[in-house]
C-alpha cells in the first residue's frame, strides 16, 4: 500500500456538501494495492501515528508524531494513487477491486481508532467523487510505502510479476491449448521419417 500524508488544515466535500473536516493534523491519502495484507495495515497505521511531522514546544522541526500532539487525522482512500503509466495513459491494474478495497479501507481506519483516539480519526465517503480542500502547513508531503511494495516498486522485476500476475487473474481460463504446445505435443513428420528410414535399415541388414 501507498499513503501520502499532509501536515495541513482540510475539509472535504462531496456534492458541495461538506462530509468531514479537521483543523490541525495530517490528511492520510491511501492507496491499497493487490497484495495489500493485514500485515500492510499494522505497518501503515504504525508509520502514520508515530511519524514525526511536527515541531516540539520549543519549536525543533521533527520531533512530534501526530499521537504526541493529540492532532486529528483525516483518511481518504485514493486507488490513484497505486497508477502504473501505459505511455501517456493512466492504468489501474495494481490497485485491489473496489469490493474487496472497500473491506480493506474500513479495517484500516478501525486499526487507527484502535490504536490512537477513535474521535480524532475522520474520514471521507469511499467510492465518491471528492473534493478536498487542503491547506497544507509547511508545506509538508510525505510518500509510505509498505515494505513489499516498497520492495516491488524499486526492483523492477518484482513490479513486472505484480502485473503479470494481475493479467493472468483478468485472462480466461477457457482457452484450449496454445498452437506452440499443440506442436510440441504432435509427433515431427521428421522423426516419424527418420524412424521408419531406420526400422528399413535394420530389417535389410538382417536378411541374407
């Protein structure tokens, strides 16, 4: 899983109506991947609430998480932001379906009201067309990724078998068997030649 996080002021808004807000704190934008596991969620809601984002009261940069300041956070599940480029186009493959995504979501933010202050944990409406309005303090944008991810993204050949993975799930099974195997399994005209050529050979010799 990805999460970008905002040190910022937000609200949101779906249809103009505005669904939640905070005033100081973090904006958690999350993007759930195929392989994403309740391993991927303990090592987020971990990363999140103690990472240190915010200045002491002495004003030293990077001293406080979140939890020590008692601030809000606000989470907005973002299946964007798992985007492999196709050229110039956008493509979604990596990101886990929305059923399944919409399961993994609500976990994550009972995680986060289990392991911080279940009043300080807002989040948007999943699935909607959103608009959000943020107010980002510093400004302050931070990139997590979960360890496998992290892994996958920076070996280019572990972020090919995640798509060639995801393209064999999308392909049907009913295909009958491919031409080459069919030519594998067939017997060569060549060997069959080549055997009788040698059957002939053999009885010739052994007559007188």
């Amino acid at each position: 899983s990805k999460a970008v996080l905002f040190n910022f002021f937000i609200s949101f808004l779906v249809g103009g109506e505005q669904i939640s807000a905070i005033g100081r704190g973090i904006c958690v934008l999350l993007g759930i991947s195929l392989e994403d596991t309740q391993k991927e969620v303990e090592h987020m809601v971990r990363k999140i609430l103690n990472l240190r984002v915010f200045e002491d009261e002495s004003g030293k940069h990077w001293s406080k998480s979140v939890m020590d300041k008692q601030y809000e956070v606000l989470c907005i599940s973002q299946f964007t932001l798992q985007c492999v480029l196709k050229g110039n186009k956008p493509d979604f493959h990596l990101a886990m379906p929305t059923e399944q995504a919409e399961s993994f979501y609500n976990s994550f933010l009972e995680q986060l009201r289990k392991t911080y202050r279940p009043e300080l944990i807002k989040d948007g409406k999943f699935g909607a067309y959103m608009q959000v309005h943020i107010q980002n303090d510093g400004p302050v944008t931070i990139e997590l990724e979960s360890p496998a991810l992290g892994a996958a993204t920076s070996d280019p050949k572990q972020l090919s078998k995640l798509e060639k993975q995801q393209q064999r799930k999308e392909k049907t099974r009913a295909k009958g068997p491919s031409e080459s195997s069919k030519e594998r399994n067939a017997p060569r005209k060549e060997d069959r030649s080549a055997s009788s050529g040698a059957e002939g050979d053999v009885s010739s010799e052994r007559e007188p």
